[in-house]
C-alpha cells in the first residue's frame, strides 16, 4: 500500500521543483518575527490586546479570559451579557480582573485576567474587556452544551517560528474548514522563545492566532520552548517555565502541583475529557511519576465517552534519536490502560500516526506540526507509522457526534492528508475505521539542506 502512496508523492513534489532550496538558491531565510531589530511594534498600549479564552474545568458553566495593557490600567473590568440580535444586549454583568506586571525587551505590561463563572450550558454569549479608557469590541463564545450535541474542535502541532507570517494562513484555513469549532488545542512550542524577542514573538502568535482565540476556548499544552534554561552552561543549570506562561493563559488549576502556574490540568467539555499533561516537567524535571499518578485518577474518573490526551513530545518519535523514555515508562501505560482514544502531540516537526503496539483502536498517537519549522523522518518512522510527511503545515479538525468520532488533518491549503473514524460499538469496543477517499499522496521532502544550509532539517 505504501508505494502507490509513495509515487504519488514524488509527482506531486515534481511540481514543487523549482522552489527547492538547493545551494545555488539565491534566497535569503526568513526571519524569525517581521519586526525589525529595534522596532518595538509589540509594545503594550493603552487598548486592550492578547485576549484568549481558555476553558474552565466544567466548559458548560465557565470560562477565563487572560488580555494585556500597558501599566496605566490596574485592575481593569470583563463585561459579559447573553449575545443577542438586538445591539441593546441588556445590563451586562461586570467582572474586576486580576493584575500582574511583566516586563520585556517591549517594555512593561500588565497582564489581566477574570475567571468567569455561573453560566448557562450550550449558550452563546458576548463579553468585553476594558483598556485605559478604551475597551476591546464586543466577542461572542459559547459555553459547551450537552454531552448529546455535536462538537467540533482543532488541534494544532507546533506554530514556534514565523508565526505572523506562515502560521497565519494555517489559521485562517482551518476556520474555513471547521466553521462551528468551539475548541481549539495547541501541542506545545506555540513560540521559539529564548532569543531576546520572546514577547515580540508572543505578539504575533496572537496576531496569527486572534480569530480562535477571542471566540473559542484555547487549550495550550506546554513544550520546551515554554521553558528557558536558567544559569545555562554552568552547574546550577535547569529547565524554568517563562514568565509569559502563567501571565498570558488562564489555565483551571486542577493539575499536579507545580511552582509558578499550572502546566497539567483538565476540563470536560459536552462528550469528552481533555487531559493536558507537561513533557518537559517529565523528562527534565522528575515529574513523570507524580503526573502518571494524578493523570490515572483523572482518567478513571472521567465520566464521558471521549478522552484526549495533550502533550508536547511524542511517545513515538518520528524524528531519530529522541525516545522519550520517562514518558514511556511512566505515563504511557496509564494512557493504553485506560483506553484514551487520542493522544496529540507535536515536539518533532513532521507528521506521523500510529496505533497501539497491541494492535487495538485506540489510543491513536499523532505528531503534527503547522509552523514553518519542518524536520525529517527516521527511518523507523517511515516503517512504523503511516501516514508520515514531511515539508508540510497541517492543522486537524476532529468532530465528535454521538458514538462516532471523525478525524482529519489537512494542509494549509485545505487538501486531505489524513482521516479516520473512531466508532463506539458500546460493549464490542471502539472500532478505528480508515477513510481515504480524497487524501493525497505522501509527501516527503524534496530538498537536499535549508536555505542556511543545514542537512539535518527541510525548512526553517
């Protein structure tokens, strides 16, 4: 089956040819961030931005709302009130936030947030946030409804690099695919990070990200690139979560205890459980025993049909040379005993799927990537994982209706690489069933080195 795919691929990249990036192409790489060196285009102001909802544990009764300011506002107000047809919505409720400054190569901010609470189930309403005598427009997002209801979300591997100029049509393509998302879940390593422009490169992850983020609920997973290496190069070096974590997500506090803000946590939302779990606190910082005990209690706990897990690095790899080993002891035999029906992962910088060693339906395990930073396969990869890409900017939209659960990851320009179904057969178990009309063929990267000449990788 895997040479027809094959072949396939190899004609569609034919037509890509004349943009490999072989020594003699005469283009410059692309910086990171298109803010020149110097500009402080991201420097905060008196209006309200960086606004993301993130969903409370229960997502039919609640929801955060993180925004930044400059330091003229303290304490700002969230207005919310059920949307409705006329512009005279009623008296809105007003909520005071909370506020914590942060300083950047961009200057000070101050970063606030409200926990909203009490709300109606499966209802659609408007909310606000307040600047200095300024407030954001008026944004519409709706509270889970019923585990009976339908529900569409995205999930989104790594963004990292580039993000204002590449991410942004990914973005933009997937709401035209997925039109009724409620959702939307990132796989870590959302920013580079760790090069003197960390908030610049925050600022245009919400520039490229704006159009999911005021309306439906985010949930981030942390990836290394969240972290920083503080007293690096030295003995007291360590692996420390960056200070935009904790101010810019406002994140349910139901994970393992951390220092700092929570990098684990869950929420349900209608059918299905979503469990957030933090790789790098895993592997670098001996907290996979303790993550495994408190992601079994939550997994046996869950009360839905659907389960999803949402971590950063892959348990199967499919880049060479990195088996994340505590992961597999620890958190993976939780995962495969409780039946998890996907797990979602980013980290590697391709695309690859593949199922339980058993051979069961599920867990599903995925890596995808829809940043601009594009590596290669391994070899093992290649032969355990189907399907696999490379050179390729995805996004997934997965549908949950009842007993069936539909996945697809498309590229950014909306074409079919990859759908399944998961149907639950009640008693008989889930059944995992492939859908292959109208996905294109394999594609695997077509140039020798990047435009900076590194053979290691496809694109940077």
């Amino acid at each position: 089956m895997r040479i027809p795919m094959i072949l396939a691929g190899l004609l569609g990249l034919a037509s890509a040819m004349p943009c490999m990036a072989e020594a003699g192409d005469a283009r410059d790489p692309e910086p990171n961030t298109l803010v020149p060196a110097g500009v402080r285009h991201h420097a905060a102001t008196g209006f309200p931005d960086r606004i993301v909802a993130t969903p409370a544990e229960d997502a039919a009764r609640g929801f955060a709302v993180a925004w930044r300011t400059d330091v003229r506002v303290d304490a700002p107000v969230l207005e919310i009130v059920v949307a409705g047809d006329s512009p005279d919505m009623g008296t809105p409720r007003r909520l005071t936030a909370a506020t914590q400054a942060l300083e950047t190569e961009n200057g000070r901010a101050h970063h606030h947030r409200v926990q909203v609470e009490g709300l109606e189930p499966g209802t659609l309403y408007a909310y606000r946030v307040q600047g200095d005598r300024t407030w954001s427009p008026w944004m519409q997002i709706r509270t889970a409804g019923d585990a009976t209801e339908p529900l569409e979300l995205l999930y989104f591997g790594d963004t990292q690099n580039k993000n204002a100029s590449l991410t942004t049509r990914v973005v933009r393509e997937a709401l035209r695919h997925a039109p009724d998302a409620r959702l939307v879940l990132y796989a870590g390593d959302l920013v580079s990070g760790g090069d003197g422009e960390d908030d610049t490169e925050w600022g245009e992850w919400f520039e490229a990200t704006d159009a999911l983020s005021t309306t439906m609920m985010s949930a981030p997973a942390p990836g290394n690139h969240e972290y920083f290496e503080e007293f690096e190069d030295t003995p007291r070096e360590r692996r420390v979560l960056g200070a935009h974590w904790p101010l810019q997500f406002a994140l349910p506090s139901n994970g393992i205890e951390t220092p700092g803000a929570p990098t684990t946590y869950w929420f349900d939302y209608q059918d299905l459980r979503v469990v957030v779990i933090d790789g790098t606190s895993a592997l670098d910082l001996g907290t996979a025993t303790a993550q495994a005990r408190w992601l079994d209690g939550v997994l046996a706990a869950n009360p839905h049909r659907w389960s999803i897990v949402l971590l950063h690095q892959p348990f199967y790899s499919p880049r060479a040379d990195r088996d994340n080993v505590p992961l597999q002891v620890e958190l993976q035999p939780v995962i495969e005993r409780h039946g998890v029906d996907l797990v979602l992962q980013g980290h590697d910088h391709t695309y690859g799927r593949r199922g339980a060693d058993d051979g069961g339906a599920t867990p599903v395990y995925v890596v995808s990537v829809a940043g601009a930073k594009q590596y290669r396969l391994s070899p093992d990869a290649k032969e355990t994982m189907a399907p696999v890409a490379e050179d390729t900017q995805l996004f997934q939209v997965i549908r949950i209706d009842g007993d069936r659960l539909r996945y697809e990851a498309r590229t950014a320009t909306g074409r079919l690489y990859d759908a399944f179904e998961l149907i639950d057969g009640g008693t008989g178990g889930k059944q995992r069933q492939e859908l292959t009309e109208g996905r294109i063929g394999e594609r695997l990267c077509p140039r020798a080195q990047t435009l900076k000449g590194r053979a290691d990788r496809c694109w940077e």
